[in-house]
C-alpha cells in the first residue's frame, strides 16, 4: 500500500502498521508474571477500596480483629 492511502485508514487499523519485523510471544513471559498478580474485584467493592493499599489495610485491620476475638470451638460431626 502506498502512504498516502495509508494515512487515510483509521488510527488503530491493523494494515497502518509495518508487521514484517514483528516478534511472536516476545512479551508473553512479562504479561504472565504481571497477570499473576493481579486480583480482580467486584464493582461496588472497587468504590470502597480505590487502590490496593486500602485494600491492604481493610485485610490487616481483619487479621488483627480476628486474632483479637475468642475462638469458637469446631463441632464435632458424628461419624
């Protein structure tokens, strides 16, 4: 294709782009590492807890409360 009918597809259009250098997975091993640690959370949850450190704050301050309370004792199922 010539340039000029180039500039005239749309920004994003996948023939604007020159794939003849292109390597396959090349970034592949990066995403895997970065995807482990992401967590994904429900809407009205990623209101209350904008950014992870206030989730990370909500879970210690749960940790601590619940170190803080009695045990209850487990029930023993009958065999």
């Amino acid at each position: 294709m010539k340039k000029a009918e180039l500039a005239r597809l749309p920004e994003g259009h996948l023939d604007r782009y020159d794939w003849s250098r292109a390597t396959r997975g090349r970034l592949a091993e990066r995403a895997a590492k970065a995807s482990a640690l992401l967590r994904m959370i429900e809407p009205d949850l990623a209101e209350r807890f904008p950014d992870s450190l206030s989730v990370d704050r909500a879970l210690r301050a749960l940790l601590v409360l619940e170190d803080a309370l009695p045990r209850r004792p487990r029930k023993r199922r009958a065999a």
